[in-house]
C-alpha cells in the first residue's frame, strides 16, 4: 500500500514538528506533507529521500490562481517536491470548468518547469457525487494520476472516506485515490486492511503505529 503521512497541525512548534517528523520517517512513508510555513523548516529532515509535499491554498481552494502560484513557487523554492491543490472551490461550485482547466493549466506549466509532480485535494462531503466524478475526470485528462477525497483538515470517519473513494473510482478507475481519513481504532485498521486501498494517508503516530502492529507496514 502506498503510505503518506500528514502534519497539519498550525499549534506545534518549529522543534515539535521536527520531533514528530522524525518519528515518522522510521515508518519509512512514501510522502511527509507538511503546510506551506514548515516546508523550509524540513527541508532536509534527518537527511531522508522522502519527498516533501505541501498543500496549496488549504484547506478550503479559495484564494485566486495567481496567490496559488506564487505560494506554489515560494514552497518549491523551500524544498517541497509535490504540491497538493485544492480544487478551486468557486469555480467547482458554479460549475465553471473551463475555468478551473486554465487553474490546472497554469500549475501544470509551473510544475513542468520546475519538476515538481502535483496532485489534487477535493472535498467530498462539500460537493455532490456527480461534480466530484466530473473533476476527478478533467484531472485524469490533464494527466493527473493522484488525488484526495478530502482535505484532511477537518474529522473525517475513515469508512465515509473509503467509499466516497470507491464511488469516484467507479467513474474513473485509472486515477489513483489516497484516503485520508482519520483512524483511530483497530477496527479502522480492520477497514483499511479489507478495502484495497491505492493509498492511505494518515495524521498521526498511533495510526502508523497501529498500522505496523497489524503488518500493513513495517516500523
């Protein structure tokens, strides 16, 4: 399983996060996201090859393309590997497609251009099942291969986050979906180990440590 881990946390300090960080990379994640402040921070933590990643205007897409640039420049410049977007929430929400095509353009240019690889965050639970078949199928013609169900900002129940996976993939079963909802419990362990997850991306240390207890990963 494809395993991300997430730090989103706006009250840790600078040497907390750092802690954290590295209690984490032992886990051996695929990807160490990190907000858009703490980039720089950890830019090279413990010497690791993980890749950083950061979300771009999270945690609810609405700030204008040109500040979703530049902050998209200032995190490349810092460090950060893969830039996470939030879907431009005014454009999803009017239904404005060629609009929110020319957002994905223009990441794209910098993102070719600066080899960094990008991703989209929708939300679930904000939009209607149809819109969200209809996005996630623009971003796989974009050759977006990865997006989220949910911002991860706010308490998701990890089984409403599966499925809200598995309906978007039964639309569009090439793009690769990477839950991240919050789990707590080994019956969310259980969950995650009978659904077939792409991916899973996770916000805290009992949940890696839940998962290496069940062998979904090793420690």
């Amino acid at each position: 399983m494809h395993l991300e881990y997430s730090c989103y946390d706006v009250t840790l300090k600078d040497s907390e996060v750092i802690e954290t960080l590295n209690k984490v990379i032992k886990f051996e994640p695929k990807t160490i996201s990190i907000l858009p402040q703490h980039v720089k921070l950890c830019k090279n933590l413990s010497d690791t090859n993980i890749p950083i990643s950061t979300p771009i205007d999270f945690p609810l897409g609405t700030i204008d393309l040109q500040s979703r640039l530049s902050i998209a420049e200032i995190c490349i410049k810092n460090g950060a590997s893969i830039l996470d977007i939030m879907c431009p929430s005014y454009f999803l929400s009017n239904r404005k497609y060629d609009k929110f095509r020319e957002d994905i353009k223009a990441i794209q240019t910098l993102s070719i251009e600066s080899n960094t690889e990008i991703r989209y965050i929708l939300e679930y639970r904000q939009f209607s099942y149809e819109l969200l078949y209809k996005v996630a199928q623009i971003l796989y013609d974009f050759n977006v291969k990865t997006i989220y169900p949910a911002s991860g900002y706010f308490i998701d129940d990890i089984s409403d986050n599966i499925l809200a996976a598995a309906l978007i993939n039964k639309k569009v079963p090439n793009i690769h979906i990477i839950c991240n909802g919050n789990i707590w419990n080994n019956d969310h362990i259980k969950l995650v180990k009978n659904s077939k997850l792409y991916g899973l991306r996770v916000n805290s240390l009992n949940a890696l440590h839940l998962l290496s207890k069940e062998n979904i990963i090793k420690n």
